[in-house]
C-alpha cells in the first residue's frame, strides 16, 4: 500500500487548520449568516460574517466535513478577515483558478490558502476545498 | 465461494486505478457489468434497432420481442403471476415516485398515515414526505433495534388502522440489514395497508418472489444487479394497477385519442408513455439471464461469506466502527464503517490512491445516519466478482490509511 501522493494533499499546513482550526464559531447579532452544506456528501458549513463599510470585519464558522473542508474554511476565514468585499471577492476568484488547475493571479499572496494546491490533483475532492468560499460568495453577495 | 472465472466476465475489473490493480467495493452504488450484457445492448442497436409496438416491419417486430421478451424474465425473476405486472421504468426512484403519485394521491387523505422506517434510501422517504404534505396523511417512522435490524414489536406498534401505505426496504444499502418483508406485509394487510417494498439493493443478492413476499408493489434498479443504467421495474398486484391512473401521459400509453378525452392502453403499457427503454431492458433481460446461470442462491452465500470474511478482519483493526448487525448471517454485503477520527472522505481517497474503490458520505439515508448520530461513513460493498483478495487489499489499506493519518491528524 502507498502513501506517496498523498502528501501532495495532505500538506502539514492543512492538518494543522484542521486539528486547530482558526475564528472557528458563530458571531452573535447582526452578522451575515450563511449555512450550505454539500448535498453529495453531507459536509456542512455555518459561516457568519461581520461586514460593516465594504470591510470584512470579523469571519467564524463552525460545521462537519472531511480534512480539507474544515482546514479550507479555516483558512478562508483567517484570509478574508480585515479585506475589503471585492478583495475577498478576488481571492475566491484566484482560489477557485487554483482549484481547477488554471493559470491564476500570483501577484495575491495566498499564504496558508497555496497549501490546497494539490487538492486540484484530486477532483473528487474539489468541492471539498470550495464549499466555504462559495458561503462566503454568497453571504457578501446577498449584503 | 463463487470461482474466481466470473472475473473474466467483467472487463472493468481488468485495469489499473492510480497504479494498483481496481478493486471494486461500490456494488452498492452501482455493479458492474459482463461482457454478456454489453454484447445484448450492442447487438440490440446493431441488429434490432426500431421502435416498438407499431412497427409493420420486421426490424420493428424484432425490437418489440426482444423488449417484451425481458419483460417476460423479469416476470420470472420475481415470480409474478403476469407481464401484465412488470412495468418498466427508469429505476428504483421512479417507480416510488409512481406509487406515490398514483396509487397515493388517489388513496391516502387527511389523518391517514403512511409508515416507513429510519433505514431508508432518499428514494423511498421524500416521494412520502411529499405525498403527505400534500394530502395532510401523517408519516409515520419505524423505530430500530440498537443493532440497526426492524423488530416485528415495533412494526406493529407503528401500523394502525389509519395507515393506508407501509414502505420499508429490502435490504438496508447502509446497514446491510434484511428486513423481514413477509412478516411486515402480512402486518400491514391485517390493518388494511398495501405493502411497498424498495428492492434495490435485495435484487442483486436475494431470490426474489412477489407472491410468497405478497407485497402490493416492489420497486427496483436494473443497474445494480449487472445490468444498465436507466432502466427499472415497478411490480404491482394486477388488481391494483388496473384501478390506478397512469401518472404520464403521450404517446404509447394511449388506446384512443379524441380532440378532449382519450383512454388507455391496457396493462402494463398504459404506465410506460413514451417510446420505452428499449435497450435497458434488453440489457436487464441479459443482467437476469447471467445472474441465473449462477444461481441467485449461489450469489448470496457468496457474499455471506464475504461479509463474515471482512467483518472478521476489519473488527481486528484497532478503532474501527461496523455499523448494522453484527451477524452476518442477517446482512448483504454491504459493509458500513468508521475508522477512528478519520473522516470517511479522507479514508477513501487514500483507498482510491490504492486502487480501491469505496463509497463515502451519507448514502443518500441521512435520517440514519442522524439515527446513527454520525455524519458520514465510508462503506464497502461486495457482489459476485469480489474475492477475499479484495477484502485482504481493502484491509492493508486501512490499516495504511489509520497509520498515515495516525502521523498527520
């Protein structure tokens, strides 16, 4: 039995967003909520979303999935706290390039988020990593 | 054991998946098919291709015997009393669908109840749900024993004089679980219930016989029991069908067409409007001519002993969860697991980089899995090509999966 590709997947950077996920909760009061779940395989998400002025205030979300739905939600969270909407907007965009194995924006750094790179060498597990980014785009887009 | 020759009649099974041999144990999702099988539907399109039922000429006379030919094996697969009885339909789901829509809406009303239990497919709850929305009937849930089986107790504690429809499944595509059928109907009748039964994971494995069953309709998919995708069997008592109406209506399914009413055409065309599917039943007719040349019996001692190979060495594995009933005797093949913290998707994808094909999710039951308080687990299931070598490979792959993560979680 092999383990040689999976840690193309399994990078530590993930594995540490999911044993110790960050802004992971619900903000109270007046934040933007957004629940969406994968249908095909019952991952789950609740995003809240603090948005005052154009700007991403505060993000927390809490929810039930696999290894690298947590640690993408995580992730997204800690990247799109303190951006502007349409900076969040442009990340997603990236990610989501990323994601289908396109050419993508490189000026953005992406920190911790390059880690789900490998995830577009899995497609089964694609939906996986966008499942928050699309509650995001959602919640902002319904603002 | 099967012989290991059946292989050979399955050209799937003969390829590398990400490096390693396939190993196939997602049956439960969808079988495999035999070259048997293919061959039908491609000498059907090759040498017989035409419309059925209208033709004057010889290649549409073809179409129709062979169309109504399989019609006649399912006839005998099942062991109803006439073809009058056989309808062919898309799958599993829309022969539900039809029992609801027609025999359901024309039947059930307010205050009435429709009983169903927690171990069910998606398929044969939300045709309910709907059916009670829409009348005001109550739908009514099964309780389950701790180890995922139905106990007669609890079914007739269910069943009152107000339920009018019992749906319970065959086989649990989760839990493996073979529920007592013959017992439940006979339940059902005694308060004046009709009895539907979701075969779909029971025609694969079981020996199917509606009378001895009697149940009032029995719904199943060709494609998992080696024949195609998109074609399906709604049985129904004669006596029921020829009182229900037709929930399509065009072409096929007519007798006389006037400018503002028309009739129908007598059983069981009058439900299948519509050029049919002509080819998937053909290559179902083909999937029932296979499966009994081996012998239903055969299959299902076949998998028995499977289900008691892997549940032996999986209850080995330090942390790993079985969910269903822990005699194998009471269950298909059908295997549904949790490995520690490891979430199932993580678990198959490092199945599916050895080649190992597993399923991972809710299975399209997400009330069990609530019943089950989990949200998701990775299922293996087994069918006629399976060996213990496969079982042996899915092993060494869980106990590389626990390991890996064992050092990444």
């Amino acid at each position: 039995m092999s383990t040689k590709n999976l840690d193309q997947l399994y990078r530590s950077v993930i594995m540490d967003h999911y044993k110790n996920p960050r802004n992971k909760g619900s903000i109270e009061d007046g934040a933007l909520t957004i629940d969406m779940n994968n249908p095909t395989c019952g991952d789950r998400i609740h995003l809240t979303l603090q948005v005052e002025d154009g700007v991403i205030q505060n993000a927390k979300f809490d929810g039930e999935g696999c290894s690298i739905s947590m640690a993408s939600a995580s992730m997204m969270t800690q990247a799109v706290k303190g951006k502007k909407v349409e900076e969040a907007l442009q990340l997603s965009t990236v990610f989501s390039e990323m994601m289908l194995g396109k050419e993508h924006d490189d000026s953005i750094d992406l920190e911790d988020i390059e880690a789900l790179n490998g995830v577009s060498k899995f497609p089964a597990r694609i939906k996986c990593a966008t499942l928050a980014w699309k509650a995001m785009e959602k919640g902002v887009s319904e603002e | 054991m099967l012989s290991t020759d059946i292989r050979s009649h399955f050209p799937i099974l003969h390829q590398e998946i990400n490096g390693h041999p396939l190993v196939y144990l997602d049956s439960g999702a969808t079988s495999q098919k035999p070259t048997q099988v293919i061959e039908a539907i491609k000498n059907y399109y090759e040498l017989e291709n035409s419309n059925v039922h209208r033709g004057v000429h010889t290649l549409g006379n073809r179409a129709t015997d062979s169309y109504e030919g399989a019609r006649e094996k399912v006839r005998k697969f099942i062991n109803a009393t006439s073809t009058k009885e056989v309808i062919f339909t898309r799958g599993t789901t829309t022969s539900l669908n039809t029992v609801a829509r027609s025999y359901g809406l024309a039947n059930v009303k307010e205050g009435d109840e429709i009983v169903i239990t927690y171990m069910e497919h998606h398929s044969n709850i939300i045709p309910w749900q709907q059916l009670a929305k829409e009348t005001g009937a109550t739908l009514k849930y099964i309780d389950l024993e701790a180890d995922g089986t139905l106990s007669l107790e609890n079914v007739r504690a269910t069943i009152t004089d107000k339920t009018k429809i019992v749906s319970v499944v065959y086989v649990s595509n989760v839990l493996g679980t073979m529920n007592p059928i013959k017992e439940i109907t006979q339940i059902a009748h005694e308060h004046g219930a009709i009895m539907v039964v979701d075969g779909a994971q029971a025609s694969p494995h079981i020996k199917l016989d509606v009378q001895a069953l009697d149940c009032d309709f029995l719904a199943f998919s060709g494609h998992k029991m080696c024949g195609p995708t998109g074609i399906g069997v709604l049985y129904g008592k004669q006596a029921l069908l020829e009182k229900m109406e037709p929930i399509e209506f065009g072409g096929e399914m007519i007798d006389f067409v006037g400018l503002y009413e028309s009739t129908w055409k007598e059983l069981p065309w009058k439900f299948e409007g519509g050029t049919p599917i002509i080819a998937g039943a053909i290559g179902l007719g083909a999937a029932i001519d296979f499966l009994e040349e081996i012998g239903l019996d055969e299959i299902e001692k076949h998998e028995h002993e499977l289900a008691a190979y892997a549940m032996d060495k999986m209850s080995a594995i330090e942390g790993l969860t079985i969910y269903g009933p822990t005699d194998p005797s009471k269950r298909a093949g059908i295997i549904t697991f949790n490995l520690n913290d490891v979430h199932p998707h993580d678990l198959a994808t490092v199945l599916d980089m050895n080649g190992i094909a597993v399923r991972a999710g809710h299975h399209c039951a997400q009330p069990l899995m609530k019943w089950l308080q989990v949200s998701a687990t990775a299922r293996a299931s087994f069918y006629l090509y399976n060996t213990k070598e496969d079982i042996d490979s899915l092993i060494a792959g869980l106990r590389t999966a626990k390991e890996y993560f064992n050092d990444v979680y």
